[in-house]
C-alpha cells in the first residue's frame, strides 16, 4: 500500500545532474565529497518559513541522521562553512529525537517506520529533508540524491516540500528534469 | 539674381542650415544614446542570464548553463556570451553562429565598448555573495540599423521640412522682397517715362525699406520740382534762343547782301578797270609802233610793262574773289598740251633774261596729242608756278619738266634754285595771301594770291598739288591733274592748224560796234594797220542799221552798249539772217571774263567772243578763225 502511495501519489522530481563539474586540475572530488558539496548548495536555494522558532541570527543548524561515508563526508564539508552571515552547525542526531530549531536534516535510515517518523516530524517543523537513493524522495524526503551514469543527481519532491512549509528555488528546480505535483498530499498520511 | 530670388535663398539657406544642424546633433546624440541604450540592455541581459544560471552554475551543470547562454541569442546582436566561475575561470560559453571565431576570453573581462563591439561583465550573486560572472559582447549592427533608420527618417524630415520652409519662404519674402521690387519697379517706370509726378506706395512700413521709400518719394518730389522750375527755364531760353536766332538770320541776310554788293562791286570793277587799261596797253602798243626816239621808247617800254603787271594782279584777285565765292568754273575743251606749253613759256623768256637766269622746260615724248581740259586754267597754274619760281630765284635755273604719270594723270613740276621754303611752312604755302614770311612780301612783292590761284584751280581740275623744298637749295612744286583723253581718230581732224597767219587773210570790211572810243579807237587802229576796213558804231541799233545799208564780213559786237546792247543786236541779226539764209560771222567783244557770259553770247548767235583787254595777236587770231568759218563750216573756239 505503501509501495503503491510511493508511486502514484508523490509527485516525483527527477533532476539529472551532470557529474565532474569540471576537471579540476586537483584531485578530482570523491562521491561523497560532491554530495555533500551538494548538501551545503540545496541550503542556498530553499526559503525557510519565517515563523519557524529559528531567529534571524541564530546559528543555522544542520542535523545528520544516520551513518554512513556521505553522512560523513557532509559533516567534514558544513564544518565552518556559513549561510550568508550565519554559522553553520552541525549536529549528529538521532531518528527519534526532536529537530526543533534544525533547519535542514541529512537523513540515512534504512528502516521505513523510522524513516516516516523522521520525514513526519521534519515537515512538522519545516526542516528540509535530503536523502540518498531513489527512494528517499519517494517516501517523503524532500531531495533525494542519486548516482546515475557516474554522475551525481538529485529529485526534488516538491510536495514534501510544501508540506514543510519550504520554497524550493525555481532555479533549484530548472535543473531537475521534470516536476510532477502530487494529487492530494494528505492521502500519504493514511 | 533679383532680390526675390535673393531673399528667398537667404531664408532657405539659413533654416536649412539649422534643420541640417539640429538634425546632424540629433544623429550624433541619438547614436551615442543608442551605444548607452544598448550597453545597458546588454547589462540587464547579462543580469537576467546570470540570475537564471546561479543554480546550474552552483550544480557546475555546464548543459544547463549552455541552454541558458544559448537563450541570448533572442535578442539580436549578441554574438557570444560565456559565464565564468568565481575565481573568474571560464565555465561556459556561447557563440551565436557555431564555428565562428568570435573570441571569448579564457577569464573573466573587463566590460569595454569599442568601434563595432560592447561587451558587459556583471557578476552572478547568491545569497548576496558572488557565485561567478557572467560576460555578454554583441556587435552594433543593431545600432547600424537604428542608425539607417534614424538616418532616412530625418532626411525625410529634412526634405520635408524644407519643403514647407520654402513655402514659407514664398510667402514671408514678400515682406522683405515685395515692397522692393515695387520701388524698382517704380524707380524704372520714373527714368523711363521721366513722370516724376510718380510715387512708390508702401512708405509707412516703419522700417528701413519703408524709409528708403520715403526717401525715393523725396527724390523724386525733388526732381519733379526741379524739372518744372527747368521747364520755366527752358521755356525762357527757347524765346531768347528764337530771338537771337532771328537776329542772327537778318545778321547773316545782311551779312549776304553785303558779300553780293561786295561780288557784283568787284565784277563791276573787272570791267571798269579792264577798259582802261585795254586803253592804257592797246595805246602804248600802237605808240611803240611809231616812230618815238629812244627816251620815249623806254619810257613807254615801262608804261606796258607796268601795265602789264597791273592787269597780272587785278586777274589775280578777281580770279581769287571769283574762287572764293565758289563762281569760277572750268571751260573744257580740247587741246594740245605741249603745244600750249611752249606758248605758255615763251612769256618768260625776257623775265628770265633780266634775271640771269636760266629757264629751260622739257616736255615727255609720250604726253597724248590732245586732252580734254580747261587750257586757260592750266596755262594760268604754269605761269602762277614759274612766275614763283623765278621771282625766288636769284642765280641758277627754273625747270620745268612736264610728264604722264600712271593713267591720264599729267604730272608738271617747277623746280628752281632759289631761296626755299621752311619745312614747317609747306602747309601753309598754298593760303590765301602768305609768303614764306612777311618780309618775302616786302623783299619781293606780289599779291601773294599766285600760289593760292594756283592750288584752288588744281583742286578744282580733281588733282593735286604738292611742294618739296630745302631753304637754300632750291624748291620743287608738283602738281598732278588727270585729264580725258581725246580718241585717237577724232585727234586727225582736229589737229589741223586752227589759226592761220594773219597776213594771209586779206582785207575785210568789218563792222565795230563799241561805245567806248579809247577801245573803239585801239581795236580800229589794229584792224586798219593790217589792211581791214573798219567802219566805227556806238550802238546795236546803228549796228543793225549800218548792216542793212551795206556789205560786211565781220561783225566786232561789243555787249555792253547803250540804247540795244550786242546780245538783243546778235540775235537781231541770226533773225533776219534766217529770212535771207545768209549768216554773218559775229565776235562778241566784252569785258565780261565769265563762262556763263561766254555761253548767253553763244546761245544769241556769237560766232566768237574776244574778252578785253586783248592783245593784237588775239584780235588777228580770232579774226583770222572767224575767216576761216564761211570757208570749212567748222566753228573754232577763241578765247
């Protein structure tokens, strides 16, 4: 039932990304380094709520769930990094704790119950989700970053997205492939 | 160019000149505007490009960002556009036509606008932070375009605006022009028709053309003014002209009285004087003739010549009163020239004996035998020459050479080796009554008339006379006259000698009729001497009668004789003499020297006439041709 609400009613948003922006004349960047490149661009692109409980000038807090080389990988690259005049911060957590006061999540969590409660609370309290693998923005992930032809790309749902009360970035979007607007996005809480 | 045309061009030229300018500027600020225009288009191009390329530029979607660039190419030209990354390296590219060598910059540019290219560099902002930049160059056939465009569109309204400024033009020049060519015409109509009762309108325009009217207007009042007061003058000069003329006229009609009185006083003296000194001369002839002693013969010897010299001036200066007063006239008849050469010059032979010097004449070989001319005349320019010529000469000779020149022209020329005459004289020669200088006159006396005499009876035959001379050496006086030439044939008959010896005629019974007893008593005492019976009348009317009472073979008809003077008895004669068909030669006697006189006698019925004084010679001659006119039916002529 589940498997079928994936398909039918998420509107799915698939972008294909070229892969080796460029070729550096450095080592070229790992897998997980571009991902979590990636990461830190989705965060310039999407518009928080403004009653979210986050002040102007608190740090921006970035929370990741899960294990794993990209999580690891995201971790190194936010480290110091900021978003306009605000601090990045980074946070390792855990699927059942809260993310008040998070503002985007990166979430590696196999097991789908975990996941849903992870994915329910961050529309809750409009944190952007991104996920790796087809799936995650098929579940509710808002975007889901896949490899494809060796080249990194990413989906975005953007009624995942409305539903945490986020504007995705038209220009996000532009470089997605097509965009599908799910029918009715209460139909996924059933 | 009239003032019309004139003002007209001077309107067109300077608002064309200001519509050229204005548009010109217009060109020149619309093109700069249009390169501004278009740098800030290129800008907001650049801006929208590089906000639509911040995502794939962040994502390095080089494909994404390529369709981006590739969205320029709708605004027409840009011909390359390229976005480079933050540390300004190129990341993408875009030429409008693939292949061209448009040249892209390998990092990041600085805007420029150069002659056929502007390019513009904005950066791309994320966030408020610079994520790349974006580079835009299009070339300016758009502006070329709009330029053309722009271009055509104010030679449109150039031509336009010309078009209606020259119909302005037309009517606004009047203003300036109209009232101009209205003065001209005004001004021309004035000097042709000189109505100076003419005015120009328009001299209440309160500007300086209407005070050049006004001016004009004055002027001519003025003219008109001074023409009416000239016309008064005019009027008063023609009655003082028309008055003085008349005065004059009754000055020159008494003024021609008095020339006539003067005339008729000197043909009367002609007579008058002639008759005695017929007298005077014919006496002492006849006294020579006697039987004088020695003393008497000398003193009468000076009686002829003086007398003879006194008859030479008063010929002179009837001769000269007769030229002029433009009644002399010439007597052409024919003659032979170098017969009446000799004749002429054998008068001079004693002068030229007195003096000592010699005269000698030649005569050309080819002069034809006989001329057509007036040989009285001639005879009197020959004796005028040489009598000069010798009277000048005090030692040497006095030649005269007679020759044909080209045509019947006869050239005579006097040369002599007298005194000469000064270069600046030789004009003047010929005047009435001038010598080389007073004191010629004094030193040798004469009237003066000679050369004058001379020069007018030359003018008179169509010919002309000249002087060559050196003071001291000697003169040269020419004179050329043409003649007609008598046909050869008729020369034959005529050459036949016209005036027999005298001596040979024999005795005739010849009636005078003269009243005056000194010229009756000389002529009688002649005509006995050489054996005539001579039988003595007063009057023409004793004339007639004595030839009803008896036979004569001449008539000697004086004209001037009271009670029927010769011509009223000669032409008595020639009528009765047409009853009886006899004819009785008649030689009219007179002191009348004229050639009209000479033909009244003719046309009453003269055989001759004999002009007094005369020489015995001339009185036997004219005898001896009338003798000859019963025998041969020829009538001579004598003079």
């Amino acid at each position: 039932m589940s498997e079928r609400r994936f398909t039918t009613k998420w509107p799915l948003v698939l972008a294909t990304l070229l892969f080796g922006v460029r070729a550096d004349a450095q080592a070229p960047m790992s897998e997980p380094q571009v991902k979590a490149m990636f990461v830190y661009n989705f965060l310039k692109f999407v518009e928080w709520p403004a009653d979210a409980a986050v002040g102007a000038k608190d740090p921006f807090v970035v929370v990741i769930i899960g294990e794993g080389a990209t999580a690891d990988a995201t971790e190194q690259f936010l480290e110091s990094k900021t978003i306009g005049e605000r601090p990045l911060v980074v946070r390792r957590g855990h699927w059942d704790q809260s993310l008040a006061g998070v503002r985007a999540a990166f979430v590696v969590e196999t097991d789908p119950k975990k996941l849903r409660r992870i994915l329910d609370g961050a529309a809750a309290a409009g944190v952007l989700t991104i996920g790796e693998g087809e799936g995650f923005a098929t579940h509710g992930g808002v975007i889901g970053l896949l490899v494809e032809d060796r080249k990194v790309r990413f989906d975005v749902d953007t009624s995942a997205a409305q539903a945490a009360r986020l504007r995705v970035s038209s220009k996000l979007l532009a470089l997605t492939h097509a965009v599908r607007s799910s029918v009715d996005r209460s139909g996924s809480q059933q | 160019m009239s003032v019309r045309a004139k003002v007209l061009t001077m309107l067109m030229a300077t608002s064309g000149a200001a519509v050229m300018l204005a548009s010109g500027a217009s060109f020149v600020y619309d093109s700069r505007n249009m390169l501004r225009v278009m740098s800030e288009d290129l800008g907001s191009f650049a801006d929208i490009a590089g906000a639509n390329s911040v995502a794939a530029m962040t994502f390095g979607d080089v494909a994404a960002s390529n369709e981006i660039l590739a969205a320029l190419a709708l605004k027409p030209g840009i011909v390359a556009a390229a976005l480079y990354e933050k540390n300004g390296d190129l990341f993408a590219s875009f030429r409008r036509s693939k292949g061209s060598a448009e040249p892209i910059p390998s990092h990041v540019p600085v805007a420029t606008t150069g002659p056929d290219r502007t390019t513009v560099v904005r950066p791309i902002k994320l966030n408020g932070e610079v994520a790349g930049f974006v580079y835009i160059s299009s070339d300016h056939s758009e502006i070329v375009r709009r330029q053309i465009k722009t271009g055509q569109l104010l030679v449109a309204i150039i031509l336009g605006t010309m078009f209606v400024l020259y119909l302005l033009s037309l009517t606004l020049q009047g203003i300036i022009s109209a009232p101009i060519l209205a003065l001209a015409t005004t001004a021309h109509e004035v000097a042709e028709t000189k109505n100076y009762s003419l005015r120009a309108t328009d001299a209440e325009r309160g500007d300086e053309i209407g005070a050049l009217v006004h001016n004009f207007n004055g002027m001519v009042a003025q003219m008109q003014d001074h023409e009416a007061r000239l016309l008064g003058h005019g009027a008063e000069l023609e009655r003082e002209v028309t008055a003085r003329t008349s005065e004059l006229v009754s000055a020159k009609e008494k003024a021609e009285v008095a020339n006539k009185a003067k005339s008729e006083f000197l043909a009367n003296m002609s007579h008058e004087i002639r008759t005695p000194m017929n007298g005077i001369i014919g006496m002492t002839g006849l006294a020579l003739q006697t039987d004088v002693t020695a003393e008497q013969r000398g003193y009468l010897e000076i009686v002829e010549s003086s007398a003879d010299l006194l008859l030479t001036i008063i010929n002179d200066i009837l001769d000269f009163s007769k030229i002029e007063a433009g009644k002399l006239s010439l007597d052409p008849v024919e003659f032979n020239l170098a017969a009446s050469i000799e004749d002429t010059m054998r008068l001079f032979g004693s002068r030229a004996e007195q003096k000592k010097i010699a005269i000698i004449h030649s005569v050309a070989a080819d002069l034809p035998a006989l001329l057509i001319g007036d040989p009285g005349r001639l005879r009197q320019i020959v004796v005028n020459l040489v009598g000069n010529a010798i009277k000048f000469t005090e030692r040497g000779q006095v030649i005269l050479r007679v020759a044909r020149d080209t045509g019947d022209v006869i050239h005579i020329s006097v040369t002599d080796t007298g005194i000469g005459i000064p270069a600046e004289k030789h004009a003047a020669i010929f005047d009435s009554f001038s010598q080389a200088d007073a004191s010629t006159t004094r030193k040798f006396g004469g009237t003066g008339l000679g050369l004058t005499i001379a020069s007018q009876l030359t003018r008179l035959m169509g010919g002309r006379i000249w002087v060559e001379s050196v003071p001291g050496i000697g003169s040269a006086f020419h004179v050329a006259i043409p003649f007609q030439l008598v046909p050869v044939e008729e020369v034959e008959i005529l050459q036949m000698p016209v005036a027999p010896q005298a001596q040979n005629i024999g005795s005739l019974r010849v009636l005078l009729a003269e009243d005056n007893a000194v010229n009756a008593l000389l002529a009688s005492t002649l005509l006995r001497k050489v054996g005539h019976q001579v039988t003595h009348v007063v009057t023409g009317r004793q004339a007639l009668d004595a030839l009803d009472a008896q036979e004569f073979d001449l008539v000697l008809m004086d004209v001037q004789m009271p009670d029927m003077d010769g011509l009223e008895a000669t032409a008595q004669i020639r009528r009765s003499e047409a009853r009886t068909g006899r004819h009785i030669a008649i030689v009219a006697f007179t002191a009348h020297a004229m050639a009209e006189d000479r033909k009244r006698f003719l046309d009453a019925g003269a055989d001759g006439y004999l002009t007094k004084p005369f020489s015995p010679d001339q009185l036997h001659a004219v005898i001896a041709s009338m003798r000859s006119l019963g025998e041969k039916q020829v009538l001579p002529k004598a003079s």
